[in-house]
C-alpha cells in the first residue's frame, strides 16, 4: 500500500486502534486534516485551544487506561499544548502528541510559525521525535505508542514537518505490530530475593502501614493490592493520585496523607515501624519535612521506575518491577509463609489508629447556614453512591473532593496532582465523557479554575458530552486565600476575584442549561436536577461559604505528627 | 568525589542535549562531557565527570538511564580504568623562559607542535590532576591559552561498556 504522509499519520492511528483524537488545525497539519477528511474511522474533536486538547486527551487516558491523542499545528499550536504536556508528564499518563512543523528546508531559519517544540518539551516528556524521513513516519508513530504507554507511561511527542505529508508523495506503507528498542527495556518482573524479603519485613511487622499511589491505578494493580491488603489486614493510605485504587469506604482504609491527609494516616505514617510503599513517588507533598518522615519505620519500595526509589526518602528493601507481577507474586509469597502477622501487634496497632479516628479530622460544621463545600461533595456522593467519574481543578475544592468523594474503583478520581494545573477538569471530563459515554461524570471546580479553560464549554456543546460542572464558588482562589491567611497575616493579595462573570448565564450563552444555588436546601435538589439531565451539560454554580479552609494542614517545614487540625478539633481528647 | 560516567547513546539528533538538558534541570554538575561517534556508527560515545555524594550519584546514573536513547552506562570510576585528558597550551616563550618550559614539557612528556618565535604550542594528555600539575609548573604569567577535551577513560580487563 502506497499512502502519502498525511495518510500514513492517520493509518497509523487506525491501526493503533485509536478512536478519539483532540486537536487544532493549522497550516503545518493541513494535509493531515485533509487526510482525516477522508475517513471516519478516527473520530476528531475540535476544541477551542489546545490546552483543552491535551487536558481532554489526558482525561480520555486516566479514565478509560488507553493513551490519550492530540494534534496541533507548529508554532502556537504547539506551545498552546505545552501546558498539558507537562501535566500528563508530572502524573505519568499515556499520551501522544503529534504536532505539525515547518517544512525541513527551513527549520532553523524562524520561519513562519516555528518553534523548536521538540526542545521546548524536551524536560517534560518521556521522549520526542523529529521525523525527517517519511519512510520513518510508520516505525516512529509505533514507537511513539509503545514509549507511551509501557514502563512508566507518560506523553510522547512526535513533531512532523509539513514537508513529509504532502499528499504528492507517496510511499510504501506497513505498520509495525511489535516494537523493540535496544535502549529501553522496561523491568517487568521483581527481584525474587528483594520480594521474599520485603514479604519476611512485612509479616515481622509490628505497626506496618500501606502507603500506595497513582503506580497502583496505572499498572492496573488494584485488585492484587486490595487482596494483599486484605489478607495482612494492615490500615492503608492512598495518595492523590492513588484514591479509588482501594475502596475508599472499607474499614482498613485510613484516608488520604500528606498535606491534607486525614489525621490518622499521617499519624500512622509517624508511628509505623514498617512502610510498604507501591507504585507512589514520595512527593513533598506527602513526606512534610524529609528529615522526620517515618522516623521508626524501614521502607519497602515497589516501583517501576528505578529513579523513583530512593530519590527522597532512603529505602531499606527496593523491588523494581510492575505492579501487578509483583503484588502477585507478593501474595503467593505472604500465603505460603510460616509467619503470619502478630495479632496481638495488630490488635494494638488498630487501637491506636482507631483513636486516632475518632477525631473525626474531617469534621465540618454540617449545622451551617451557609453552604460548605464539603457538604456539597458530601452529598455528591451519596447521591451517585460513590459511582460517578470525578475530574477537579486545582485549589480547595480539589482537596475536598478527594477528602469527601469516597472513590471504591480505581480511574474515577481524574485530577492533576503533580503540575497542580487550573483549567484540567472541564476538558478532562470531556475526554472521560468521550470514554464512558453512558456514565455520570461531574466536574469539581473553582470559580478561579474554571476560567483557565472556560471555551471548552463549545466542545462540550459541538459532541454533546453531558457533563456536570460543580463550581465550588467561594469568590477566591481559596487554597492560595488559605495559605495567605495562615502565613501571611491575612493579607489577601491578588486572590479576591473581582468581575466574576453570571456563570448561568454564561452557560446559557454556550447552550448548556445553569443554575445558581444559594441555599444549602437547594444542594441536593440542585445535584438531583444535574443527575436528570443525561443529554446536556450542566453548569451548577454553588455560592459557598468564603472563609472555609482545608484541614488537617501540614504547612511547609512541618512533620507528620505536626498537622493543624480544624478549629475546634483537640488532639488531646482523643481516646477519651 | 569526581565520577566518571561513560554512556553508550543512540548516535541521534538531540541526544546529547536531553543529557546536558538533565543536568541542568536537575541541578547536577557537570565538570566535564565529551563525546564523539563509536566504531559502530549509531551509536556515540559519551565520557561525563561529575561530583555529588553517593545518593545524588546515584540518582544521576538512574536519570541517565531513564533517557530513552541511553543504551547502556557505567561509572567506570568505581572500577580500575584508564583516563585521560589531552590538553594544548599555548604558552609565551621568550628568553631564557623558551629553555624552561621545554625542559618542563619533556619532564610532563608533552609535544611541543608549534613554534614562533615568542609562543609554543604544547601537546599533553594524562589524567586531569597531570595537566592541572602541568599548568601550575609553567605559571599562569607564561600561559596564552589553554584548551582540554574534558577526560575520556576506559575500564581495564576484559570488562567493558560494549552493547
Ligand atoms: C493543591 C494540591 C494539594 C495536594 N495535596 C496532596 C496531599 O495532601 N496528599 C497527597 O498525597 N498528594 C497531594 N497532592 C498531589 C501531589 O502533588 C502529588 O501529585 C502526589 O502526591 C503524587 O502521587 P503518587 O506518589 O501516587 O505519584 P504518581 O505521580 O501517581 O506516581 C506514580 C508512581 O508509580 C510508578 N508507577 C507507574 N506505573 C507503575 C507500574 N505499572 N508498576 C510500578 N510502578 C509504577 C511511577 O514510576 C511513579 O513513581 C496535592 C496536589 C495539589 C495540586
Ligand atoms: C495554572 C495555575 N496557575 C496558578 C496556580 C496556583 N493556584 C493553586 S490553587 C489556586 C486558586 C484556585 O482557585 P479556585 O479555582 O477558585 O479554587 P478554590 O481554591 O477557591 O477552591 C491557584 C491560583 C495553579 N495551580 N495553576
Ligand atoms: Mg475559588
């Protein structure tokens, strides 16, 4: 078969089996968009700027596990698209990036819309390619996808001048159906000595905890870590990034950690004398100050990515390998074990974790007149029974979500928790939307947040992706609001938004339907309309209470037994 | 402590900045990098002196090794190797200074390659603390200009940093 370059892009595609594509036309990709003209087989979607594009394609890829697909032209196009690339890379999400260049005869020459996009994206991808040969299109588009979406997934980018898709020239074309690279070889399979130890340390445990992360969701390792967890019967803690890979409603489950953990996961963090880590990265902001993280503890490390161990917090047993062989493997090992682990230990152990608990870290004022963010969350969940696809931006309302929106599956928690990017969610639940097109998918976000990608309410109308916007609207950027306040003497700078816009209206205007909440009797009648409505976007823009703060709170310097707890939550009182 | 990186790269546009791109966004040093093609042609060859405790090394060897077009790598400082390091100074030489730094360049075992009548032009290759000895020795009142390649090295025996 002899295809042209633009053919070839889109063939490839076919053949990789993709069915969404996010993209932006423009003069250096118009023999793609020709060449997409011609087929219905690769479904695009037209956003309204590629930032949009790649948040979506992200969203597609968190939600369903395949990689996510955007194109965009050079020069703008593609720094328009930088911003997402970095997002999915900092959360090591499968997706690939095509992106239109000037011909090869003048790259180099600034030329008209030209930017070095390989350099510029050069620190935040897994790997880039500049094609140059189009008889190269074929292999590299396969490598792009198998870079993608093996080891620790993350974006590839492949930058194609508009040179090699002119539809005049043609070449032979086959895709390649297996991918080898002699400098990449990803560890699939752990240590068998480094399992059987960490399996011994395990079992010898006295007050162990589980600390695992987004590893878990991405290597598809859920179920063998919730059978490992719960033949141990030892308390687990989940990352951002990890909430849904254990079911956020079981018992042995003890919140989120870290900066806005729950008071009893970072308490259990400091006391245990064993940490079994999995598929997380030991980010700052869940360690607090690394010099009295896990002060007793010896560190079990399984990751994937050799750099992630050891790159903080010094481990005592690596296992490097994927997730899913290796907690199976895991388990075998724990079953045919003589040791069993000491009952008396754990019995203690949950005693004081327990206690920990019964503080309620997570209490808010549910008698307010006003309305509270985590009540809406609160009710939220309820009503979908804990079932719905989440996206969130970033600031206050994300961590409420993750605090109050008990996720039981993995890959229905869709946030950016690496880059902390405003304006992820509502292109994120475009994309989760695309993928699960009969599922309920709400978007918690910011009044602040909302604005960074507002034009994707178009695309929501131009496919009718039925999503539900929950705009936690406070009147500030709260979580920056929050740390001015605690640290910075009140002094709320730059962080009161000024000309918000009538979000009903502007809602309306795009031809979604909106509603405005003022009352809290008015929440769950609200978020019960929003349910109904399963052919159009919705737009529910709640006015909360403006003062409310995220607790616990580990501020920067702080250790984990160092939190600050809710005003009127006394550590002192517990077991009491 | 100085380490030695010795790196095996796809022969590839782009590969060396994603290299010099890590040290600098992570913050490493690089005190040296050369690199040049190997007698397999796809392939490059890079030879990198670094410094940073054990954990940082550490790091700096796995970050290498993440980069998709490292094909292989070794810090051949840990093992017994050869390095060395090829240096040309140009150096005024005048009056009695001509006799001193000639004898000077013998003691080094150096080349003198290019004579005027005020300057020489000195070839010298050994380990780095050799050409630093060196420059000490003729005084940087009598140095013009120098130029090192960086340090190369290659590990003894039959070990080696082959695909
Ligand atoms: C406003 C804000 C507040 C935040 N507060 C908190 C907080 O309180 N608590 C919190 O936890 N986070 C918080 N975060 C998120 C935080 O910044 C990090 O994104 C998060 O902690 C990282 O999660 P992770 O360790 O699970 O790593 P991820 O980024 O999910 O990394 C996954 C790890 O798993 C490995 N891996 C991937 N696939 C596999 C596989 N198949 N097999 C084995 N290993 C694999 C990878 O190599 C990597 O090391 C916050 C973010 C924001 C924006
Ligand atoms: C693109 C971008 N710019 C700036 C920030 C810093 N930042 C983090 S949270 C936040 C405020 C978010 O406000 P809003 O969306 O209203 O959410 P709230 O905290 O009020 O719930 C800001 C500005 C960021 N994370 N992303
Ligand atoms: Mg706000």
């Amino acid at each position: 078969m002899e295809l042209s370059g633009g053919e070839i892009l889109v063939q490839c595609l076919i053949d990789e089996g993709v069915e969404y594509i996010f993209g932006y036309p423009g003069g250096a990709v118009l023999h793609i968009y020709d060449a997409l003209f011609k087929q219905d087989k690769v479904k695009h979607i037209l956003v309204r700027h590629e930032q949009g594009a790649t948040h979506a394609a992200d969203g597609y890829a968190r939600s369903s596990g395949k990689p996510g697909v955007v194109l965009v032209t050079s020069g703008p196009g593609a720094t328009n698209a930088v911003t997402g690339i970095a997002t999915a890379y900092m959360d090591s999400i499968p997706m690939v990036i095509l992106s239109g260049q000037v011909p090869m005869a003048v790259i180099g020459s600034d030329a008209f819309q030209e930017a070095d996009i390989s350099g510029i994206t050069r620190p935040c991808v897994k790997h880039n390619f500049l094609v140059k040969d189009v008889t190269k299109l074929a292999s590299t588009i396969k490598k792009a996808f198998y870079l993608a979406t093996t080891g620790r997934p993350g974006p590839v980018l492949v930058d194609i001048p508009k040179n090699l898709t002119d539809p005049r020239v043609k070449v032979p074309y086959e895709y390649p159906k297996t991918m080898t690279l002699r400098s990449y070889n990803p560890h699939v399979k752990g240590h068998r000595w480094q399992m059987k130890k960490a399996v011994d340390c395990l079992l010898e445990a006295k007050r162990p905890m589980i600390y695992t992360g987004g590893g878990i969701i991405l290597g598809e390792a859920s179920a063998e870590l919730t059978e490992l967890t719960r033949l141990l019967g030892y308390p687990i803690t989940n990352t951002l990034m990890g909430l849904g890979a254990y079911p956020g409603t079981d018992k042995q489950f003890v919140g989120m950690l870290g900066m806005h953990g729950t008071y009893e996961a970072n308490m259990a963090m400091h006391e245990c004398d064993v940490l079994f880590a999995a598929g997380a990265r030991f980010d700052d902001r869940i360690t607090g100050i690394i010099a009295e993280f896990c002060p007793h503890a010896k560190i079990i490390h399984i990751d994937i990515d050799p750099s992630s161990i050891s790159k903080n917090v010094r481990v005592d047993i690596p296992v490097v390998g994927e997730l899913k062989p290796v907690l199976t493997e895991m388990i075998e090992l724990v079953k045919s074990s003589d040791r069993k682990p000491d009952p008396v230990a754990l019995t203690n152990w949950w005693k004081q974790i327990d206690g920990w608990r019964s503080l309620d870290s997570l209490g808010f004022d549910r008698d307010a007149d006003v309305i509270k963010p985590q009540y809406v969350v609160e009710q939220l969940w309820e009503m979908t029974h804990g079932d719905a696809y989440i996206t969130s931006d970033v600031g206050q309302h994300q961590m409420f979500a993750a605090q109050f929106y008990k996720f039981d599956k993995p890959r229905r928690w869709i946030n950016s928790g690496g880059l902390g990017t405003m304006g992820f969610g509502m292109p994120a639940a475009i994309g989760t939307k695309l993928a699960f097109p009969d599922a309920d998918v709400y978007c918690i976000t910011g009044e602040a947040s909302i604005q960074m990608c507002i034009q994707e309410l178009a695309t929501a109308r131009q496919y009718r992706t039925a999503i539900k916007l929950v705009n936690l609207n406070n009147g500030y950027m709260g979580m920056v609001r929050q740390w001015q306040e605690f640290s910075y003497g009140s002094r709320y700078s730059q962080t009161y938004l000024e000309a918000l816009p009538d979000f009903v209206k502007l809602a309306e205007s795009y031809g979604h339907l909106g509603l405005r909440i003022d009352k809290k009797a008015d929440v769950r009648p609200a978020l019960e309309e929003a349910q109904r409505q399963k052919d159009r976007t919705i737009f529910l823009d709640f006015h909360i209470d403006p003062t409310e703060n995220v607790y616990p709170m580990i501020e920067a310097g702080k250790a984990h037994n160092d939190m600050r707890l809710a005003p009127g939550v006394n550590p002192d009182a517990e077991l009491a | 402590m100085s380490h030695i990186i010795s790196i095996l790269i796809e022969n590839e546009s782009g590969a060396l900045a994603r290299v010099a791109g890590l040290f600098s966004a992570r913050g490493y040093n690089i005190e040296s990098l050369t690199v040049a093609p190997t007698q397999d042609p796809t392939l490059s060859r890079m030879t990198l002196v670094t410094t940073g405790n054990p954990e940082i090394i550490e790091q700096i060897t796995k970050q290498l090794n993440k980069l998709i077009d490292v094909v292989k790598l070794i810090d051949i400082s840990e093992s017994t190797h050869i390095e060395r390091e090829l240096m040309m100074v140009k150096a005024r030489a005048v009056n009695g200074g001509r006799e001193e730094i000639m004898r000077l360049t013998e003691i080094f075992r150096g080349n003198i390659l290019d004579v005027t009548p005020t300057t020489y032009i000195i070839e010298i290759t050994g380990e780095k603390s050799k050409l630093d000895a060196f420059l000490n020795t003729v005084g940087e009142d009598n140095i013009i200009e120098v130029v090192r390649s960086g340090t190369t090295g290659i590990l003894r025996g039959e070990r080696g940093l082959i695909v």
